[in-house]
C-alpha cells in the first residue's frame, strides 16, 4: 500500500464483537473502499512472550503466552504482520490455542468467554527498519521504515485480554475523540 493509499483507520471496528455470518472488520473496511481485504494465518502456539507483552499480561519468568500471527493483505498483497497474543488460561482449550480461522474472530470468541473489550485500548506507535523476515513476508526491499502498532486491550472489567503487535508498510491516519474534562 502506498500513500496514496492512505484512509483513516478507528480501531472501534475490531474490537467489536462480530454478528453471524458477518465479515471480520479488516474484509469489511478493505470491501467499503473497493477493495479486496484477506488474511492468512501464519501459526498458532505458545510462546515466550516480549517484554512489552509479559508486563502488560502480569507473566512471570517461564510463563507462555498464546500468539496467533497472521499475513495481511490487500488486493492479494501483503501490507500487515499481525501477532496477537493471549494470556494461556484463557487462550488454552480454545480456538485461539488452534490452527484455523475463528468464525467472527477472536474478539467475537473471547466475548462469548465473557471477556468484552474495553471502549480505549492502549495504542502504542513507533517506526522502525524492518527485519529480514519482516522484509521477506511483506515483500519489502532491504532497509524499508514500516510502522509498528501495538495495542493493549483489557477486559471491560480491567483484565488484560488481548495485545497486538501489527507491523505495517501502509501509511496511517487516526481520528482521535475529544474527550470532556
């Protein structure tokens, strides 16, 4: 994706819990543009988690976390790396701990766990070169910038659910909320 190509990104649609047979936010946002929005699940397992994501998660030393990583693209081509990681209480026994697409996706699955999302999750963005699998997996030249998002999502009761790391070569704009002091 260019910078042309830029449109303004809310994270509200992918936080919402998703209605049967809807499409999952990222086909939804690429369709109302025209364009053609998929994924590929790259692998599900349990991992080390980075420092980042073990403070936010509470995790001690030696304590896994579940990570699904997907390859995003648009128009067929790769424009995101998105890892997501969870807590393994609540990811183990779960589709989240398996290989394979999870009907609505995982902020659908972990709402029926009752584990509804916050309204203003955390968002942390910074740039970076990109690394030598990142430039393989989004076809990049060697020393291209990407963007680096990461987003830490509670539980509506304030129980850490979800942190996303999305390594991207687009270019983004966000609308932030005025909020009443």
């Amino acid at each position: 994706m260019t910078s042309d190509d830029a449109w303004i990104g809310e994270a509200h649609p992918y936080l919402a819990p998703r209605s049967a047979g809807q499409r999952d936010a990222w086909t939804a946002e690429a369709a109302a543009r025209g364009r053609k929005g998929s994924q590929r699940l790259l692998t599900v397992e349990e991992v080390d988690p980075p420092g980042p994501v073990r403070d936010f998660f509470g995790v001690g030393p030696g304590e896994r976390v579940v990570v699904r990583r997907r390859l995003i693209l648009l128009d067929g081509h790769p424009v995101e790396l998105a890892d997501s990681y969870y807590p393994a209480p609540i990811a183990r026994g779960t589709p989240l701990a398996e290989k394979g697409k999870i009907p609505g996706g995982a902020i659908t699955l972990l709402a029926t766990l009752g584990l509804v999302p916050e309204d203003e999750p955390l968002e942390d963005i910074a740039a970076a070169i990109a690394t030598i699998g990142q430039c393989n997996d989004l076809d990049l030249p060697s020393g291209a910038p990407v963007l680096v998002l990461t987003r830490f999502v509670r539980s509506s009761a304030g129980e850490p659910m979800e942190v996303s790391v999305m390594t991207m070569t687009r270019h983004l704009q966000y609308r932030q909320r005025k909020q009443a002091s």
